[in-house]
C-alpha cells in the first residue's frame, strides 16, 4: 500500500493529542486552545527555554510544520517535564522521525524528562512507521468530523486545561 504522507502530514502536537485524546486533538485544530495560560503549559515553556541551553540548534522548524527542540548530528532531541505522558511522548518523537526519513533525514530520538533526570532513546522501526502511517489516517478523520468525539471520561482529565470545557454542565 502507498502511503501518501503530503496528504497525511500534520503538527507533532496533534500526533501527541491523538494518542492523549481524541476530543483535545479536534478542538485544539479548531483553535479553541485553553493552555496558553494553563500552569502545567507554562511550566513546560520555562522549562524548555532553560533547559540545554548550551545547544546551538534549538526549536527548530521544518516546512512550517514540525518544531524539533534540539537536533544534533545523529540525534534528534525532545524536552519534557515529566514522563507521565510517556507514549504519546514518543509517539510524537516517532512521528518526527518518520517525518525527517520522508525527507530522506535518518536520525535517532532522545526524549529528555528533564524533571525526572531520565533519558528515553528511540528509534523508528517498521512497526512504529505502520502505526504512525495509521495514526495519522485517524487523525485525519478525526480532524474531518463535524463535530468534537464524545467525552471520554480519563484518568488525566482533571489535569487538563480542556477539563472544564469538557465536562461543564449548563444549567436549565
């Protein structure tokens, strides 16, 4: 089967909500984003911003599309406070290095929790490519529907800046 990845290609943050949740994923692609101000978001960017600094190629962009927090000769770097997301963490690293093999770029992953002082390697196999190649199938149709995915009801939930536009209730 052909993959068309053009056709496919999305942010890293949306593949990291595909696999959080479904419903956070479609309403952040519809702008409604409620982390600009949300501490554990604010948290992440101080700690990003302090955290290697000593690293010339930070943040760095790729067609307007994928920001890679650090890319060195051989790795590709990811900054994270904690590794309690730890799946969709590295499915979003995944994702960036299938990303950068469709451009002919093969690299390995790091995801760095730096609150935690642990280190994750990654590699793309042809397993993690079939799940990306269908993750973003899904996500693609999930960005297609009318209308936000019902609430799931996730350990995380209360946790998540979304948590009170999720699960409000209006009053008769």
């Amino acid at each position: 089967m052909d993959f068309d990845f053009e056709k496919y290609k999305t942010q890293g943050i949306k593949v990291n909500y595909y696999y959080i949740c479904k419903r956070k994923l479609w309403l952040y692609d519809r702008g409604i984003c409620f982390e600009k101000n949300f501490d554990r978001v604010l948290q992440g960017k101080i700690l990003h911003e302090n955290a290697f600094q000593r690293e010339e190629h930070k943040d760095m962009l790729i067609d307007e599309m994928i920001k890679i927090d650090i890319v060195s000769d051989d790795h590709i770097k990811e900054v994270k406070i904690s590794s309690k997301m730890k799946t969709p963490d590295i499915m979003q690293l995944l994702y960036y290095l299938f990303y950068l093999k469709q451009l002919g770029i093969n690299k390995k992953g790091t995801i760095n929790y730096v609150k935690e002082k642990k280190v994750v390697e990654v590699e793309l196999t042809e397993e993690d490519e079939k799940e990306i190649k269908s993750a973003l199938i899904n996500i693609r149709q999930i960005l297609m529907m009318k209308k936000p995915p019902e609430v799931k009801k996730l350990p995380y939930c209360k946790k998540c800046a979304y948590y009170e536009f999720c699960y409000v209730k209006e009053v008769d």
